[in-house]
C-alpha cells in the first residue's frame, strides 16, 4: 500500500517503535542492509537551504545500495520559473522510486502527496512540520533512556518559529508522562496550536523566560537557534538571538545524565566548550538521522518493519 510521511501523526506509535527497532539494527549490522534498496532511486527535492537533511537522505539510500537524484535548491529547478509542486512531483515521478522534499511554504508536501504516486517524504516544510527530524530525536531519546514516556523535555529558543520544536513536541506528547519545559523570550513563544496538541494528548508543560532555574530537572534539554530566515524585522531579529546561550557553567547544575540536542545548524546559542561535555548529543543526532531515515525509506518501499 502507497504510504507518504508528510506529518509525524502519520505514524502510529506501533509503526515509530518499529522504526526505531529497526534504526537500531541497521546501527549495528549495517552489512545486512547494503543492498536492501538495490535498482531503487531516491529523488531529493530541496527548494531550501539544507546540508545535514539533505546530505542524511543521500547517504542513507546509498548505504542500502541505492541511487539518488535530485536538486539541492530552487534556483537549480524549474520551481525558478513558476513551475507547480504538482507538476513537479508528477515529473520527478517519472524517474524515481521515492521523493524526499523540504519546500519554505507551509502545506507544499500535502500538495505534493496529493499527486504523488510513489512514496513521498516531508524533509521540512515552513514553520510547522519535519517529522523525520522528530523520528531522529526519537531514536537519540530511545537510544540514551531506553524508553520515550516518562521524560522531561526542555526546549529552549525560538519555539514559535522552529518547525523541529514543534514537531518534536507533536511526536512526543503521545507517549504517557511525558513533560515539556518551554524555554523562550515571551517574542518566541509556542504557538497556541502546539499547546493545544500536548493538552488534547495529556501531556503537560511550563513556560520560563530562563534556563538556568528549570535544567536540574531535565532529562534532555533541546536547544534551537533564532532564526533570522524566519523575521521581517532585522532590528527584532539582533535583539534577540542571543537571548539564550548554553555554556558549560549552566550545565553544572545539570542531572549527570542529562543529556543536550540540537536539530542544527547552531549559530551560537550552544557555545563550542560544551561540544566537550558528556551530556553532548547532537552530533550524535546527526550520526542517527542517517540510520533512521534508512529504516524510513526501507518502510515506504514496502519492507514489513513489524517482524
């Protein structure tokens, strides 16, 4: 059956313990998957500016034998001279097994999805969705605690823009005891829909203006930078992109298992000392975003992931 990732809600929660089963399996017999998409074909459409998605989708078809083809902006496709996603993904279709795309126009991959007739993927649209980010995070969760209920989830930074906060939130609200710490300046704020989803799943949050009060209580704390893609404003933009930086003297009051994530790029709202701190992961994440979305593209074409 034709299956698309477009929102993290796609998955149920059966299928991403299944993923992550998988993920895991590909991390440590990565032998046994090296051909597993031989004669397959990934399309990576990206009509915005990407290096670790991008490069992540790549390298994981090529890891299960596969090929890729693709465009790493909009300027370099025809999207540049007005063409539709529509005609777009109904050409691109035409030469690959399966599409990953990261469009800036929020609802671009449910267009997409619409007139796709291989698997499709989101790699991120606009503010609101990346759910393949959010199954990385998952598996960085999963790997580091062994479980996905009962944590609590600090995310710091700009939570009113960061499309990865917001799906990461939507991917684990599902799973019981979970609690968000909402770290922000009042500007950055989550979104009202984004409280409304972690109340309708039972989940519970706080919002602080601060980090420094709430990191000893935290079990994972996921730091985003401001973006400046993101405002019209370049004055607003100055005022607050340093509103909050991670250093290693706000990590001492810290759980000695806490550990740190970061979608990246990081600009400076993680300063480098910390790359050396035990608690850091986000270059793990990294290194799991590969393994992950290997055991995504294996799913949509067609693997039984529930053995």
């Amino acid at each position: 059956m034709l299956r698309h990732l477009i929102d993290i809600h796609d998955l149920s929660v059966e299928e991403i313990a299944a993923l992550l089963r998988l993920g895991e399996d590909i991390i440590a017999k990565p032998g046994d998957y090296q051909d597993s998409a031989a004669r397959k074909k990934l399309a990576t459409l990206f009509f915005e500016p990407s290096t670790r998605t991008r490069l992540s989708f790549e390298a994981a078809m090529l890891d299960l034998g596969g090929s890729i083809l693709g465009v790493a902006s909009g300027d370099s496709s025809s999207a540049a001279k007005g063409e539709s996603v529509a005609d777009t993904i109904r050409t691109v279709q035409c030469y690959a097994d399966i599409i990953a795309m990261r469009h800036p126009k929020e609802g671009a991959p449910l267009v997409a999805a619409k007139h796709a007739t291989v698997p499709f993927i989101n790699a991120g649209d606009g503010t609101r969705l990346h759910p393949t980010q959010t199954l990385t995070d998952l598996l960085t969760l999963h790997r580091e605690f062994g479980q996905l209920h009962g944590l609590t989830i600090g995310l710091c930074g700009d939570l009113k823009f960061g499309r990865t906060a917001h799906s990461l939130i939507a991917g684990m609200a599902r799973y019981p005891g979970v609690h968000f710490v909402l770290i922000s300046p009042k500007e950055l704020t989550v979104p009202d829909y984004v409280i409304d989803l972690i109340n309708r799943h039972g989940a519970t949050h706080e919002e602080c203006r601060k980090m420094d009060g709430v990191i000893p209580k935290l079990d994972a704390l996921y730091m985003t930078r401001v973006q400046r893609e993101r405002f019209f404003n370049e004055a607003d933009y100055v005022r607050l992109k340093d509103s909050f930086i991670l250093t290693p003297e706000k990590l001492r009051r810290a759980k000695t298992d806490m550990i740190v994530m970061h979608p990246l790029p990081r600009v400076n709202e993680i300063s480098v000392a910390v790359d050396d701190n035990p608690r850091a992961r986000y270059f793990d994440q990294v290194r799991y975003g590969k393994f992950i979305r290997m055991a995504l593209i294996l799913y949509l074409l067609g693997k039984d992931i529930k053995e």
